[in-house]
C-alpha cells in the first residue's frame, strides 16, 4: 500500500477550530489542497506566505 500524507487545519496556531482536513497520496497535492483550503475557507492568499510560513506548515504534514 502507498504512503498517504495528511493536513489538518486545526493543528495550525490560531486555527484550532477549522475542522478542514485533507489527505492525498504525496506532499505536493497535500500543499495544492491546503492552499485551495486557505483561499476558500480563509480568504487567504498563498502566494502571500513567507518562507518562515511555508516551513511552519510543513511540518503539520504527516504521513498517514
């Protein structure tokens, strides 16, 4: 069986009550879902993250 990886929102500083998840079977498409997240459920925009961000979030990627 292939690896899955996961993302929850929730784990996110300041997000603690999002329920959006998502799992997808690399961590490319997990960042492609999470970013869609960020624009649909908070208004944000991706592109706008730092580095700093970028590796924040990163490690709220786990394998499933």
């Amino acid at each position: 069986m292939s690896e899955a990886y996961t993302y929850a929102c929730r784990d996110c500083e300041g997000m603690e009550t999002c329920t959006g998840e998502v799992t997808a079977g690399s961590k490319d498409e997990v960042w492609k879902l999470m970013e869609l997240h960020a624009v649909i459920a908070h208004n944000e925009d991706p592109s706008s993250w730092d580095e700093e961000t970028r590796a924040y979030l990163s490690t709220l990627i786990r394998a499933k």
